[in-house]
C-alpha cells in the first residue's frame, strides 16, 4: 500500500481473505499478534533520538533533524561495539 495511506493519526489495519480463497470453511477468524509495517519517512529526531531501519536501495546518506545539540553519536547496530560520529 502507499505510504500516503498513513495520515499520521491512529491508524487501521483490516486483514480480510474471501471465502472462495479458503475452500471448504464456511468462516474464518484471524488473529494477528502483531503487523509490521515499512515506509518511507522523514529523519526526524524525537526526544533526541533517531532509529533508521533500512535506507532506500543505492542511498549513501541520512539527512537528520530535530536535535537539541550539534553533537550527535551514531551507532551502526549490525555492530554495536562499533560507534561514529
């Protein structure tokens, strides 16, 4: 789905398979104990932090704002021990 599908309010998340797709039940329930979602969105810290999970395919760099302080620490977390910035 696009991203401009999230509004930034509460948003909500129907899960739904027909009938014809599942032969042989005549109802079905689904219970999810999570969904996770992935999207592009704008580098901008909360409380002074800033979490990037995965970068667009062939991007080399992070623009990032909303810090209080000019002196920011990176962590690389594929390496934890490893600190830049």
């Amino acid at each position: 789905m696009p991203a401009a599908w999230l509004d930034g309010a509460p948003n909500q998340i129907s899960l739904e398979a027909a009938l014809a797709q599942l032969p042989g039940l005549t109802y079905y329930w689904i219970s999810p104990d999570w969904v996770e979602l992935t999207y592009q969105a704008f580098a901008d810290a909360e409380n002074d932090r800033l979490y990037v999970e995965a970068m667009t395919p062939g991007a080399n760099e992070v623009v990032a704002t909303g810090f209080t302080a000019p002196d920011v620490g990176v962590y690389d977390l594929r390496d934890p021990a490893t600190r830049s910035g």
